[in-house]
C-alpha cells in the first residue's frame, strides 16, 4: 500500500487495516498522537526525557494491545489520551507510596472498560488474530526480554517485583524493560513483519 493512502485514511479506516494485520497502518495512526503525546509526559514528568520515553513505549505497546477494544463511541483521540493517562497514573502511584488506591481507580475511564465482560464473536477473532501476531513478535525477542515483556505486560509485575522475581537489580530491570519495549515496537512497526 502507498505511503499516501495512509496518509489520507481516517483514524478507522487505519484500525481496520492494523486489526487486519497491517503493522505499517499501526505506526502511521500512533505517529497521528506521538508527539501530542510526548509533550504531556514531557510536562508531566518535569522534563524528565527517559521517563517520557519509557512512557510513550508504554503507552505504544498497550494502544497495541488493546486496539481490538476501541470502541467508535469515543475519538480515537480521546481513547489514546486516556491510555496515556492512566499509564501516567500507573507510573505516579509506583513512584509515590501515598498515592490511594481509590484515586487511580476513579481516574479510569469508561472509555477503556468494555460494555460487555463478554467478547462478541467480532472481538474474539480479532483477539485471537492479534495474539497470534503478538506471539510471533514475542518468539522473535531474545528470551530475557520475551520474559520481561510478560511479567511487565501480562502479569502486570512492578519494577520491584520483577527486580525481587529474577533476582537482578532494580536499574538493570529498568534498563532491559525499557530495551525490551524498543524491540518489540520495533517488530510490531516492521513493514515486512505483516502476517496473513
């Protein structure tokens, strides 16, 4: 497909392609919302650029994750925000101890819940489809990073928790956390990683 057709295509018209499997639609509708995005963590972290970084990577890998759970009744706008939001919520209440818990749950929104506990028919297929990506992206990361990427992401494990499971310290975690989110962004981004 032409760069220009990418350009040109709505917001869902580049879901519908990427729930297709089309990698290179994924990074054209995230790169729409990158930098709005990185100006908030930039100004939200003080200025902090790693803390940015490692955000946006977050962020980029949930919006990945999650995409076949949009739903149309928010802007695709507003549905990122949210999950820049809630990342950024994540990352203050573990860095700050007194932080109650009932604050981060009041600042999640209804936009991220699914009406339904239930996925229709739709939605399972879709999810089995981008699993079936996601695993193949997973078995090409070298193994210490596939096992951070599931206990960050899947098992949802704190920096501390992993730290303490894989007896390493808490920078090393950090740092191959957030090596491991570039390689998976960058498998996900591939052109030529499209699966059928």
């Amino acid at each position: 497909m032409e760069i220009e057709s990418y350009i040109v295509a709505s917001d869902q018209q580049l879901i519908e392609r990427v729930l297709k499997g089309d990698a290179a639609a994924f990074e054209h509708l995230f790169d729409r919302y990158r930098e709005a995005m990185f100006q908030l963590y930039m100004q939200r972290t003080g200025g902090n650029r790693d803390d940015t970084d490692d955000l946006l990577q977050e962020t980029f890998v949930k919006v990945y994750l999650n995409l076949h759970r949009y739903k149309p009744d928010y802007t695709f706008g507003q549905w990122i925000y949210t999950i820049a939001r809630n990342t950024f919520v994540d990352y203050v209440r573990k860095r700050r101890d007194d932080l109650s818990i009932d604050n981060v749950q009041e600042s999640r929104s209804p936009a991220l819940m699914p009406a339904s506990a239930a996925p229709t028919p739709e939605e399972s297929f879709i999810s089995v489809q981008q699993r079936a990506q996601l695993e193949h992206h997973l078995e090409r990361m070298t193994p210490r990073y596939r096992q951070l990427i599931e206990l960050r992401f899947f098992r949802e494990y704190s920096y501390e928790e992993i730290a303490r499971e894989l007896d390493l310290p808490l920078g090393t975690v950090k740092t191959q956390i957030h090596r491991a989110r570039e390689q998976l962004c960058r498998f996900i981004t591939e052109h030529t990683d499209i699966l059928p």
